[in-house]
C-alpha cells in the first residue's frame, strides 16, 4: 500500500465524519 492510497484514505473518512 502507498502513503498517497492511506492519506486519501483517511482524508476521505474525515471528509465524511465533518459532514455536517
């Protein structure tokens, strides 16, 4: 796995979590 894949990974579920 690359850091960039984990990085967006985990920008996208922050993203989801401030969904507000």
């Amino acid at each position: 796995m690359k850091i960039e894949d984990f990085s967006s990974h985990i920008i996208e579920e922050i993203k989801n979590t401030w969904e507000t």
